[in-house]
C-alpha cells in the first residue's frame, strides 16, 4: 500500500458527550495523545475520550474533505457519514 494512502478519519466521544473529528496516519498513537492532552486544543478540557469509529484507509486529500464534510453534519449523523465511506 503506498504511503499517501495510509490516511484515516476517526471520531471521538468526549467526557462532555461531544463527538471530535480528526484525521491521522497513527490512530494509537493519536488517540494515547487525546487522552495525555497533548494533541487538540478543543479534546484536551474533554478527557477522556474514547474512539467511536475509523473510515477505512484513505489518501490525504480524501481524508481532510471526508473531516469537513464530517464537522458540517448534526452530531447524529457523524457517525452514519463515516460508516458509509
């Protein structure tokens, strides 16, 4: 697989109930950063978070359109969004 394709889009649910959408090569390695406070400004007064859901592998340009189009939706159908692609 070539590496530009090793790209994913995942979903979080935050302590608050919110859900974050982020993008990533690492998803274990991100997620361990969520929950140390070290990767986002919005998740890091929200810990713990946990992983909802991860689209399937993806090159970068597909995975940042496929976050936009994500943060645009209502929170009950983020994850709906994310299952279908």
């Amino acid at each position: 697989m070539r590496e530009d394709s090793l790209w994913v889009v995942y979903l979080l649910r935050c302590a608050d109930k919110t859900i974050y959408t982020g993008v990533t090569k690492d998803i274990k390695k991100r997620i361990a950063a969520h929950n140390k406070g070290i990767a986002s400004k919005y998740t890091r007064g929200r810990l713990p978070v946990k992983l909802l859901a991860v689209s399937k592998n993806m090159n970068r340009t597909q995975a940042l359109r496929l976050e936009l189009y994500i943060k645009k939706l209502p929170k009950g159908k983020k994850i709906e969004a994310l299952k279908k692609k």
